[in-house]
C-alpha cells in the first residue's frame, strides 16, 4: 500500500518551499522505501529551488540524508529492512563501459527509482538528485542505500551523501594527496572544508585555506588548514608560491567554481601539479588560459565528481574513521532545524552563516 508523508517541496522557480502530503509507493523490483532519520540542507538543493537544475517542478527535495529502509522490492539482495543507509546519488550500473572497466566510481548509467512519488492529487514529483530526502519516508533505487555502522549520529552520517564526500573525495580520491604534500583549497565553503579535512586525513604537510571570509577562514583552521589567505586583501596566487618555497602547491582545489577562482588555481600550482575542480560552475562560464602555459606547467587538470567516490567503499571507511576519532563529521554539522524551518536554513546558506543545517525526522 502506498504511504502518506510530509515532505518540502519547491513548488516553481524563486518561490518559498512548502510542506506538503507526499505519497510514497511501494518499493518495486530493484527499489527501496527508506524512512528519513536526517538530511542537510545542500547548495544543490538551493540550484532547484531556484530552478538552476532544470524547470521540472515541483521538486521533492533533499539528498543528503541517512535513515533506515522500510521495505524493498523484488531482486533487492545488497539492503534490507531495518539496515541503516546513507543514500547516494549515483548508484552504479555495473555493466556500462567505466564499471566494466573496473572504473564504477565514472558509471556513466547511474540510476534512480523507476516509479514516481506524486501530490495527493497525483501531481508527479521530481526528486533531488534522484532521492528527494525532505520527506518523512523517501522511495530510491536499491543501488542508492549504502549500510554503514548504525552506531553513527544520522544528522552525521547523511552529510556524505553529498558535500562533505565530494570535498573529501577531491583531495583523496581525485587529487591523489599524499603524505608529506601542500595542498591549497580556494573556497571554504562545506566541501573545501572538508577537502582540507581530507587532505589532512591523508597527511597533507602544508594545507593553505583561501576565502574572502575571514569567518569562513577560522573554521577552515579548525578543520585542518594551517595557513590562512584571505584573498579580498591579498593575492592568492603570490601568498600559496611564497607559503610552499616559491613553487606552488602539489595540489589545489578549487571549490568555488568560477573562471577567476580556477585561473587562480592555475597559476598556484607546482610544475607538474594537480588541479582539481569540484566547484560547480553555471553553463555560460568559460575559462581561457594560454595553450602554451597549459603545456609547459605540465601535471594534470581533472575536474572531481561526487568526489570520484565508490559509495560501497568509502562510506562506510570514513564512517569508521569518524567513530574512531579521526575524521569529526560533526564539525560540519553547525544547527539541527525541522523541516517547516528549510525556507530559513536557505536564507542562512545565502549569508554564509552556516556549514550545513541538517533537519532532523
């Protein structure tokens, strides 16, 4: 039997988000309903509230969530009911190109719930990033149900269902720091704190936070950075050659997603270095760069999707590292809210006042 729950929707473009009776159906072949214990509140969620994403409103929205399956259908074998979760957005396909090739971390034919969670008077929903967590019980693809250790906070755990992996994943999976290292991560936000989290947890040397906000630079020194430049008052490119030897850093992340902030980037690395791109720029930015500098610096330009990560493999290893003491995932989260207060946790976002706001179910 199909169930009735609350859920915020976005309801058309720039409009104040809404709660209303959404109905969840029964999981069908390869599906789960999975009952929401947590979800932040993500920049993404903001692009589809103000219609960034696409026009195909009304949007359920949420997806950095964690929470317990309810129910699965038929073949689900990898979940079941009563396993505690984290959802993911991409969950891998298995047969195409990149997962056969060992790569699932590229799936190029990631996949959601085939059935559509409606208004009472069967208005179809689109869900967050294929999830749609601001909702008491969600329907997902099976794929998207990652266990993890149940001893974890939820309000936690649910945070690498997005941000916090693609910072994380950016400086361990995309960017490839190593011991010893400089890092640099233009952009404070949540996912370059936690790409100098991460870039930490992989034994980063030198780990140089660049923001605007001296706010933003604070935190970022708590999370593991230890040099500072605010880039309003002091050239970046300068400050990260003079903190690492003249050279420039082994790796620097940009987690903004601009073409100044990316020439930036450029032009702070070592020779040989690594840029990694995990800001999201909008579809008319463009970036010029000389072809000659391009290939006289040399290293790599990658740009980090979801992190490059494997939900089966990294969750539930940065969820042990947190429960051991090693990586404080809970230093994201900076207020627990109830889902009437989204609209506000938005506002809040907006004025840079806040990490992450995770409602709580």
């Amino acid at each position: 039997m199909a169930q009735e729950v609350r859920g915020v929707i976005a309801p058309g473009k720039d409009e104040p988000v809404r709660i209303e009776t959404i109905v969840v159906p029964d999981p069908g072949p390869g599906e789960a309903v999975v009952r929401v214990q947590a979800c932040g509140v993500c920049h993404t969620d903001l692009h589809y509230k103000q219609g960034g994403i696409n026009d195909d409103f009304p949007f359920l929205l949420g997806h950095e969530a964690a929470g317990v399956v309810e129910s699965v259908g038929d073949d689900v074998t990898d979940v079941a009911p009563g396993d505690f979760v984290i959802l993911n957005w991409r969950a891998v396909c298995g047969n195409c190109r990149a997962c056969l090739r060992g790569r699932p971390w590229y799936c190029f034919a990631t996949h959601n719930a085939k059935q559509k969670m409606t208004l009472t008077d069967g208005t179809e929903l689109s869900p967050a990033l294929g999830i749609g967590a601001f909702a008491e019980k969600t329907l997902v693809a099976a794929g998207q149900c990652t266990k993890v250790d149940p001893a974890v906070a939820p309000q936690v755990a649910g945070l690498l269902g997005c941000g916090v992996m693609a910072g994380i994943g950016a400086a361990i999976n995309t960017g490839n720091v190593g011991r010893g290292d400089s890092v640099a991560v233009i952009g404070c936000g949540g996912v370059g704190d936690a790409a100098i989290a991460g870039s930490r947890l992989a034994g980063a040397a030198r780990i140089i936070a660049v923001d605007i906000d001296d706010r933003k630079l604070e935190t970022a020194r708590s999370m593991g950075a230890t040099h500072t430049v605010n880039s309003r008052t002091t050239d970046p490119v300068e400050a990260i050659r003079e903190l690492t030897g003249g050279f420039g850093a082994d790796v620097v992340i940009e987690a903004v997603g601009r073409p100044e902030t990316y020439r930036q980037a450029f032009y702070a690395r070592d020779l040989a270095g690594t840029v990694v791109l995990v800001g999201v720029p909008t579809p008319d930015m463009k970036i010029e760069l000389p072809l000659l500098d391009v290939f006289g610096r040399g290293g790599a330009l990658k740009s980090s999707w979801y992190g490059d990560c494997l939900p089966s493999r990294d969750f539930p290893m940065l969820i042990d590292l947190h429960l051991q003491g090693r990586l404080d995932l809970g230093a994201f989260v900076t207020e627990t809210i109830q889902l009437d207060e989204v609209e506000k946790a938005f506002e809040r976002m907006h004025q840079g006042d806040v990490l992450r706001s995770v409602v709580v179910l």
